[in-house]
C-alpha cells in the first residue's frame, strides 16, 4: 500500500474520553512512493454495546484530498460510551489501507448528571492532624489540609463496562479500589471557573470486582481555593472558600442495564496526612499521619464525617477537550553537593516545571525535610529573591519505614536547583530526581544544526514552553505569577505551534479569553480573569484575535475561526468606536508598547495602531474563510482606511517611519502598512539601517522581536538575520544560552558578568516571549513553510535558508497532512538538501540558484528525476515543484 494513515485523532486527541457533540475525525499519511496522495477515505463509527456493537455511522467513499475536520454525521452519541472508528483510505491507484482507533463520550446530557458537589464536613468527628510545626511562614499557616473522601459499595456482578466522570473546585486525585485513576495531574485543571469548570472521564472497567469496592479521592485547595498571581488575597476573594468535589460512576450490566453511583452525603471525609497543598506556596505532608489502606475496599471509616453535599449545580460543567497536566519526563540529578551537614543543592540540569521526588533511607520518625527550589544559584546558593511572595517549599516528615518516597501531589514548581534540608547522612544522587509536569501535548517541531549554541537555542525554547504550557499558557512558572498574559501567548503562538501539538490547549484557553471579554468588545491582558481588570492593551488584547488566526493556519480546521469569529469582530469593532481618526489612542488599558526594548522606545500609539490594522485584516480575512463575505467586505475597507491614517500619521516620503526604531520598521513591514512595493523597499532599507547602526543587534521589545529574523530575510537581508541569530553579545538570544540558560530569560540581561542578576521585581528565568524566533528555525532555516493562502500546510512553499554559520541543519515538522523532514549541509561541492514531501498537494520549493547552476538528484539533472518540475528559473532562484515522495538535491550556492 502506498499511502497510510497515523496519528488518528478526534477533534484534535488521541482517543479522547469525554466527547459530547459530533466530533471531527483527523489523520496523517505516509508513504514511500514518490507521487502518491489521498484519493479518498471511509469513516465507520461503531458503539462499543454491552451486548456487542452497533454501527452509527458509515460516511460513505468521500474523494477529497483533505485529512483533517471530517465532521460526524451519524445518530447522536449516547453518554458514557465507547466508540471505535475505522479509516479506510484509498490511494490514486485505487488501493485502501484501513487504520481504527477509539474515542469515548462523556456525559451527554446535563440532565443526566446525578452526582452532587460535595464537601468536607464543619463539624469533624474525626481528629484533624495537628498543624505542628508548620513553620515556614505566617502566610502558609492560612492554608488548609488536604481531604480525603471515600465511598464503599457492593457488587453482585462485574459490570460490563464502567465509566467515571469527575470533576472538583480545586484539584483532585482519584481512586478505585486503591488503584489510581486516569493520567492527569492537578486536575481538574485551571479554566474560568465562573463560567465553566472542566471534568475528566475515564474507563475504570478492569478495576471493580465482586463483591465490596471502593470509589475514593483526595481534594486540594489548587486554583480554586489558593493562591493564584500577584494578588495577595486567596480563597473566597477569588472563586470559593472551600474546595468541592463531584464524581459519578455509571456502571453497564450486560444485559443493557445502568446504574450510578455518585458523590452525596453518603460518602465519608476526613482530612489527610498532606497538612496543605497549595500552588504557589508546596506543600506540606506529616506521614506520622498516614493511613495506607484508606482508599482500599474495607477500610476503616470509623470517625470519619459524613461528607456535606454543597449544591447540585451542574451548569458550568463542560468536558476535559484537550490532554491534561501530565507527567511527562523524570530527570535525574546531574550533581549533589553537601553545603553543611544535613544541606545538599541538588543540581538537575535543566530549569524545568514540575516537582521533586526523593527517596529517604533509615531516616528516624520525625525526621523533618524540608525541600526549596530555585532556576539559578547566587554564589553556590540557591537565588530566591525573584521568588518575590512565592515559597516553593515542600515539607516531609518521616514516619521510620527504611525507605519512604516523598513526591508532592498537589503543586509544582520551576526550578533546576533543590536544596535538600534535614536529611541525615548523604544523600545518593540516584535517590532524587526531578518530574516534569505540563499539558500533555506531542512535540512535533525538530531542529538540530552543527551549531551547539543554536541547538542549545532551540531546546531552551521548547523547554520554556514545556514549562509555561501548565493548564494555560502561563507567563512564568516560578513566582507569584502565573498568570495567562494574551500578548506572551500571541507572539509566542506560531513558535509553539511549530514546536508542539499545542492547539488543543490554546483553543480551549480561547474560552476563557471570550469569557473574559467586556460588554463593549474589549478583551482582557490576562485569562483567566482576576487582576489588571481593564481593557486590554494594544498587542495584549489582540492575543484575542491573532491567536485563533494562528490556530487555524496550523491545523486547517475553521472551527476555531467560528467560535471566535464574533468576539474579534467585537474587538475590532471596540477600538474603532473609541478612536474614529483611526489612531489608537484611546482605550488602551495599561498600554505597555513593546514591552522590555533595549536601547530604543517604539511609539506606542505606532504599535497600537498598526495591532488595530492587522486585527482589522485577520478578522476579515477569518469572515472570508468562514463564507461572511459582505462583513469581511466590510471590514477590508475598514482595514485600507486604518492603513491610510497609519501611513500618514507615522511613514514619511523617504521611507522613515515615525521614532526610527526596528520595532517600528517592523511592525510597518510585517503588517504590510506600505502604500506599494517601492515604499516598502524604502522602508525595508530603514529598518536595516536601523539594525546596522545599532551595531547589527536587536534593540527590539518582545512584542516585535520574534518579526527580526523573518522580515530581514524577506527583504533580501537574511545575512543580517543571521548575524543577529548567531550573535552572542547583549542583547541576544545566545547571550543567555552563553551564560548558561536552559530556557528563555524574562530579560535580555536576566543576569550579567557586568551587572549581576537584574532587578527581582521581575526577573524571570524561563519566560518564552524571547524566545518566538523559534518558529523561524524551521519556516527558515530549514524552509518548512505553507504558501500563504493556505492552511493546514495544505501548500507546502518549500524554502530553505543556507545559514553561512552552519555546516549543516535537519529538522522536522509534523504537519495536519504528514511529517514534513527538511535536512541541508553544505560541501565543497555545495549544498545537498534532502527534502520529504507527505501525500497529497505537490509542494513548490524555491532554491537559491540562478538561471546557470545545475542541480542534480543522484548525478542525475533533475529535469530526468522523477516528480520534479522545474517551473521558474530566475536570477537569483530557481522554483520546482515537487510531488510527494522523498528527495535529495545537489546544487551550488555563493
């Protein structure tokens, strides 16, 4: 079979457990064969039935070369059921391969959720642990101990089938007959939890038996309850005082049969060993007070309280759409070090998000360890200060079992450095180790060149995004922040697009995003919604509208588009009801301009305006894919007279654009804020005036640094790109890597030889704004791009950057149709680039060799090789056009 399919997915997962609405069935394809493509594909969906299964839905032989967004049309899904879908796909020689994967549903109907919210009891009757010494600060001293909630129950039978859906204000782990439940971490995860709150399903048919079983979890205070942010105040100033949790467990009989066990005032509760748990402040756990069996069937409930059922309140429950928090890799120690006695800094490598795990030997009961974390180390110490009100700290107390392992199950942190405390005798290296955690999302984006630094580069960029894409794209992960910054995420969106299977998550935020924004149109700077209550600024509130733009160019699927289409009209809508001059001015918010420039400040009304602009151009470009023609008509025209006042207010006759900065020269080119071609060129030779006289570095905030390399490549200057790339002096991107930096610094100057470490007010070590060149790696360097028109990389435009610095580079992107692999390196000879192209569209590439250069595949000119066309030879490239199939080409090059 020449072509197949892979990476089966349902609106966008990999067999997801909680559908509720007619779903879209995705795949990839590969093949071998030069030349081959979808012709057609058959979906046939089956209900996995107690009694056997029983087709709902045959789509029939659908010819179309498009793999992504089949949308279902069969009898509506039942709840809590599992399905299986089979994919038949046909290649242009008539042959079919055939691939099945699963997906599952979640509750269906709201009428059909019979579970009640449920809490601890005011009244305990069983004695709480005591809060002894917890004595890291007054402030944790607030926080409240983790419960424990517990439900037995008789079966005569083992269910067919059995399905649990569970949710909590605040964050919950799950159990069934001791064993835990589903992969997720903190769930459920952090949402706008006024107006939806999300639940997770899963399968837990393999885990009851005859006879008495046990359903059980244990409840923390997470975002709900805790501290969250800059603002000092937790608990019922946010969203509630106590956290809840809810649980329905639906159990199918062969026979067809359906019974419900669910949260009510029949479960029992008492409070845990973990004394409190918070986000931003550890957690705290005594196992003197540990009771092993709780969660097992049989378990002595004796003392235990009543749980107290809180509300029935099923409104705002929407299920999980994207992978949750998970852990995803463990790191050991890269070293120990013994500072005093009963004091070790651990040192794991990498500045990460997640939590330590440590196993102790023959420590005594009552033995206290305490855990602190920290990204950099101050003169072999651990460097907190950057903290600011966050005390990522975690407490053990032993119990005096010869090994215990102590790992915290309700918080995270960042850090790349642990100072172990109280531990007495050594502590083995192989002992510790570091867990991370974030959204469990593939990573789809490669790179890797003969150039360390570069490398180092990129894996700094992907860790920053592994750390900061925790529940929602946060701004940092390690002080009292956290928080869902819209411009952070847009500049950083085609970067983390490219690099991991992010859209899931990024669609799913867009939610809370439009539930954030105001009566008058106006998106917030932060999402979810809890401080900075203003409008959004120019570039923060535009995340709003640039980031569904961004989603739907990397996957393809317009339903992104038709869930935010009316909330940018909105936005757009909001500004220009404010500024009828059509220069931005007012309704700003904190209006941050480019946020952290070097050496330059770019006009902040140039910035706002020119976001005005292309806000205005990707909300009518969205109307027009979505068939709205007379509004995208409308807004087009908007769009030409906002570029008119933009061009008359800031771009002068010679090409100078107001303030003289590459932010501003930016800006003006990336948005196409030009009148024609010659005055874009005049422009274009401003801005590399601009990057020359600064010495060829970036003077450029975070809002336009990631245009730098992409528009000087544009406009014939991609040696000035690369200069820039490769350089490693303040500011740079590798003047962090040279300094040692594992992910992106918040500031260019982060720390210095000169200066030492900047102001810890605001000082982040992984903050992945800088760090949105990474897309550029791949569109550029390597050349994997899509024609712009397209989506979904439905029209690969192939074109490689032969970076003079390196001596070879190779990467990869997974794209919505294939595995898109982009590999160069350079001879005496010239270049060979090895290029895969995935079935479907042939893909054009452009080369740059002139009219009089031969390029060979195999010795052979490829007019003579298979799926080539050569369809442009020009002065200074030349354009084929290259059908599906792998290829290596030699050429010459200056």
């Amino acid at each position: 079979m020449s072509v197949a399919a892979y990476d089966l997915s349902v609106d966008g997962q990999r067999e997801p457990q909680g559908i509720v609405t007619s779903p879209t069935f995705s795949w990839r394809l590969r093949s071998a064969d030069r030349g081959s493509r979808q012709l057609a594909y058959r979906i046939r969906v089956d209900a996995l039935l107690p009694g056997g299964r029983v087709r709902v839905w045959e789509s029939g032989r659908v010819e179309t070369i498009e793999t992504t967004a089949a949308r279902y049309r069969g009898y509506p899904l039942s709840s809590s059921a599992a399905y299986e879908w089979t994919l038949d796909i046909e290649d242009a020689t008539g042959e079919t391969s055939t691939t099945t994967s699963r997906f599952a549903t979640g509750i269906v109907h709201p009428d059909e959720w019979s579970a009640a919210w449920i809490g601890k009891n005011p009244v305990f009757r069983k004695t709480a642990v005591p809060p002894q010494d917890t004595d890291i600060s007054f402030t944790v001293n607030k926080l409240q101990q983790v419960r424990r909630f517990v439900r037995h129950f008789q079966l005569d039978a083992v269910p067919e089938s059995a399905r649990v859906h569970a949710s909590a204000r605040g964050i919950y782990r799950l159990y069934v007959n001791g064993t835990r439940v589903g992969t997720d971490e903190l769930a459920p995860g952090w949402t706008e939890y006024r107006d939806r709150i999300t639940y997770q399903s899963w399968d837990v048919s393999g885990l009851l038996r005859v006879g008495q079983n046990s359903i059980a979890a244990l409840l923390g205070d997470g975002w709900y309850v805790g501290f969250i942010g800059t603002d000092r105040r937790h608990q019922a100033q946010h969203y509630g005082k106590e956290p809840a949790l809810l649980v329905q467990l639906m159990l199918d009989a062969e026979d067809g049969g359906r019974s419900v066990i669910a949260t009510d005032d029949s479960w029992r509760e008492a409070p845990s060993e973990i004394i409190y748990a918070d986000q931003l402040m550890g957690q705290y756990e005594d196992s003197r007070h540990e009771e092993p069996d709780w969660h097992l069937p049989g378990s002595d409930l004796e003392g235990w309280s009543n749980a107290v059922v809180v509300d029935h309140d099923h409104s705002k429950l929407t299920p999980e759409v994207d992978p949750g928090v998970r852990r995803t890799l463990t790191l050991p120690a890269v070293s120990v070090t013994e500072r005093e006695p009963r004091r070790h800094i651990v040192d794991f490598g990498q500045n990460l998000v997640g939590r330590v795990s440590l196993t102790v030997r023959g420590q005594a009961a009552g033995t206290r360890i305490q855990l602190n974390h920290a990204e950099v180390l101050d003169a072999g110490e651990l460097y907190t200060a950057n903290l600011r009100t966050a005390e990522p700290v975690d407490v053990f107390w032993t119990n005096g079992a010869a090994e215990q392992t102590f790992e915290p199950r309700f918080t995270l942190h960042g850090f790349r450095f642990a100072e172990v405390q109280g531990l007495d005798g050594d502590l083995d290296p192989a002992d510790i180790s570091a867990v991370v955690l974030h959204n469990g999302f593939d990573i789809i984006g490669e790179f890797a060149s003969s150039s360390p630094a570069l490398d180092r580069l990129f894996r700094n960029i992907e860790w920053g995004l592994r750390g900061n894409f925790v529940s929602i794209p946060t701004d940092c992960p390690q002080r009292d922040e956290r928080l869902g910054w819209l411009a952070d995420a847009q500049v950083f969106a085609p970067t983390a697009l490219a690099i991991a299977d992010v859209a899931p998550l990024l669609r799913r935020w867009m939610r809370d995003v439009r539930s954030a924004q105001s009566d008058d149109g106006a998106f917030p700077d932060i999402a979810p919604h809890l401080i900075h209550l203003r409008e959004g600024a120019p570039a923060w509130g535009d995340g709003g509208v640039t980031i569904p733009w961004n989603i739907y160019r990397a996957t393809g699927d317009d339903v992104i588009l038709r869930e935010s289409a009316e909330s940018m009209i909105a936005w757009v809508r909001h500004i220009e009801r404010h500024n009828t001059d059509l220069i931005w001015r007012n309704q700003v918010g904190n209006n941050y301009g480019d946020w952290l420039q070097v050496g330059a400040e770019t006009r902040k009304d140039l910035l706002a305006t020119a976001y005005f602009a292309y806000s205005t151009d990707l909300t009518a470009r969205s109307l027009r894919v979505l068939g709205r023609t007379e509004e995208a008509d409308e807004l087009e025209s908007l769009h030409a007279r906002i570029v008119e006042a933009y061009r008359n207010e800031f771009v002068e006759a010679d090409g100078t654009v107001a303030g003289d900065t590459q932010g501003a020269y930016l800006l003006t080119l990336a948005f196409d804020l030009h009148a024609d071609e010659a005055e874009r060129a005049r422009i274009a030779n401003r801005l590399v005036e601009a990057v020359v006289r600064a010495g060829t570095t970036l003077t450029a905030g975070f809002v336009t640094v990631g245009l730098l390399c992409p528009i000087l490549a544009e406009i014939g200057r991609e040696d000035l790109a690369f200069q820039l790339l490769h350089n490693e002096q303040y500011p740079s991107w590798l003047y962090s890597v040279k300094n040692g930096a594992t992910t992106i610094w918040e500031r260019w100057d982060g720390w210095s030889s000169e200066g030492g470490f900047q102001s810890a007010r605001m000082n982040s070590f992984n903050h992945y704004s800088l760090g949105s060149v990474g897309e550029w790696f791949l569109s550029g360097i390597l050349g994997i791009r899509q024609s712009e028109t397209s989506a979904g990389f439905r029209q690969l435009a192939l074109a490689p950057r032969f970076d003079p610095h390196l001596d070879h580079a190779t990467g990869a992107l997974e794209t919505p149709r294939g595995r898109v692999e982009s590999s160069w390196k350079r001879d005496s000879n010239g270049i060979t680039w090895q290029v895969t192209v995935p079935p479907g569209p042939a893909a054009t590439a452009q080369l740059p060799c002139t009219s009089d250069s031969t390029i060979t595949e195999g010795g052979i000119e490829i007019s003579r090789s298979t799926g080539i066309t050569v369809t442009e030879l020009g002065s200074a490239c030349t354009t084929l056009q290259l059908e599906p199939g792998t290829y290596s080409l030699q050429f010459p090059v200056d």
